[in-house]
C-alpha cells in the first residue's frame, strides 16, 4: 500500500505543478487593457467613432481627394503608415482599425461576417463624409475593398488591391477549411513567438520584418476581446460568391502583387485580372522576392506606385 501512495503523492505532485504553470502561463500571456494600447499606438491623427455599437479606431490625415485604406487579417491600421506619409501631403488618407483588430477592438455584436463588415465599412464611409473616393484594401481588405466597389460604383475613384484576400477566401470555402475548436486555448495563451512566426513565414524576405512589426501585431492581438474576436472572424471568412461580385466592379483597378508571396500565390494575380472583366481598367504590378505582408516588407515601394498611379505619372508600360 505504500507504493500506491507514493503513486499518489507524485501525482498531487504533478497536478499541482500542472496548476501552478497554467496560472503563470494564463497570467503572462492576460489581455492588455485597451486603454494602455491606446496610450501607446493613438496619435495626433487619431479618432474614435461610433458605428452601430461599434467603437471604431480611425486616423484621418492630409486633404485633397480622399482615399481609404482597409488592412490585412491579424493586422492594423498602423500598417499603412507608408502610404499615408507617401500620400498626405495631396490626398486625404483614411484609415480604420477593422472590428476585431487593433485598438477599435470586438465587435459586441459577435458578427464577423462579410455582409457585416461591408455594412460597417458604408456606414463609416457615409460618417467621415466620404463621398466619391479611392479605395484601397490588401489581404482582408482587398476583399473588402472589391465588394464595396461592387456595391458603390458610382463613389468609387479607383480601387486599388495589394495582395487580396478574396480568391484565397474562396478556396477556403471551396475546401471546407476551418479553425479547429482546439485553436480556442490561443484566446487565453497566446505566444509572441506566433505573430513572428505568422509574419516572417509568409514574407518573402523574412529579414525585413522587424522586431517593431513583431511587437505591433502582437500587441494588439493582446488588446482585451481581440484573441476571440480574431477566431470568429476566421471561422467566417470565406468568398464563395467571388465570381459574380468581381464581375461587378467597374472603377479602374491597380492590382499590386508580390512574386514571392505563399499564401495568395502570383498566378492569382492572373486570374483576378480576368475576373475584372467589366473593370474600366486594370493595371498590374507585381514585387520581386515580396511575399504576403508587402507593406512590412516593400511599403516604400508600393507607396511610390500608388503616388505614381494616383497622380496619373505611372509608366504605361505597368
């Protein structure tokens, strides 16, 4: 009988142990209070707005025509600062913190859907005065970006797309992919080393990611709510009526591409442009050793073109 308590005692031992790292991981990896991000991320061009209970984070600089800019899954608006210093000094450039991400935090209506977010997008665009205009969008935002050109062809300028989202979006559909309900422990234990990894494995050159990129992603996915609210709008994200709402846009269009990127590969760029079939115009540029995050590894570059193509200077050749 002695050796079964021995048994026992080493397994109060283990589970007691189990416990303690649990709480100490639970404890490392809590949410970051929304205000103390605020503190840290907000600047001078910063505001907040309600949108159909929606507090959402936005910066609004420059004047001149306007262009609004919608980023990537897991990022932020931060990521845009290039184009926004390349483009303020004659364009008013918007920018908003999509629900779920960065400081605008959860969406208290739980919807992450397309329909959802597109209705969110108008409704800001009608609030901030934004009447006919650019509108630019990579990754996520290209998805969004395409379907509120759809929608809206008599607001719409141009649109412009850096590595979209939307035919990826459409394979997942096609495959059945999802987000396993094991993904869930990511809302309460969330290792940095995932953003860098998340980052720098779908960069081209993984080099240019800075410890500063690492650090903004992260951050903000800490921001409290955000971990859960990034899950359910990857349980929803999805493009299975990509075909008819491509087919409908009728702005101008500069698709923008990097050759290197392994998640929305260069060949879709091909295939996109074919869709637009009722596009006034289409115009590609693809980047050479860029992979996904273009605008953490090429934001210069891809800056300069859209100037170039704002300003109505873009070679024809592109």
């Amino acid at each position: 009988m002695k050796w079964l308590k021995r048994i026992g005692y080493r397994m109060l031992a283990v589970l007691a142990f189990a416990a303690v790292a649990l709480a100490v991981a639970l404890w490392a990896y809590r949410d970051i209070p929304a205000a103390q991000l605020e503190a840290k991320y907000t600047s001078a061009a910063s505001r907040f707005i309600h949108i159909d209970g929606v507090r959402i984070h936005f910066r609004d600089e420059g004047t001149g025509p306007a262009v609004l800019l919608l980023h990537a899954n897991f990022s932020n608006l931060l990521g845009w600062d290039p184009w926004a210093e390349a483009l303020k000094d004659k364009y008013r450039v918007v920018r908003f913190d999509i629900p779920a991400f960065g400081l605008t935090g959860p969406d208290p209506s739980g919807d992450y859907s397309n329909e959802r977010t597109l209705a969110l997008t108008e409704k800001f665009a009608d609030a901030v005065g934004l009447r006919r205009f650019v509108i630019g969008g990579t990754s996520l935002g290209g998805g969004i970006a395409i379907r509120y050109a759809a929608k809206h062809p008599d607001r719409i300028e141009k649109l412009i797309l850096l590595n979209p989202g939307i035919l990826e979006g459409r394979a997942m559909a096609q495959a059945g992919t999802r987000v396993p309900d094991a993904a869930n422990i990511l809302k309460y234990i969330t290792p940095r080393a995932l953003a860098s990894y998340m980052l720098r494995s779908r960069a081209g050159d993984p080099s240019k990611i800075t410890e500063e990129h690492v650090d903004r992603w992260y951050e903000m996915w800490m921001r409290e709510g955000n971990r859960g609210a990034i899950l359910d709008r990857l349980r929803g994200y999805g493009s299975s009526d990509v075909v008819k709402v491509i087919g409908q846009v009728k702005a101008p269009v500069l698709l923008l591409w990097g050759e290197a990127n392994p998640q929305a590969p260069v060949e879709q760029a091909a295939e996109l442009r074919g869709m637009l079939k009722n596009a006034a115009d289409v115009r590609l540029i693809t980047y050479p050793g860029v992979g996904h995050p273009a605008l953490e590894e090429a934001g210069d570059i891809t800056a300069r073109d859209v100037r170039a193509y704002l300003d109505g200077t873009l070679p024809a050749a592109n």
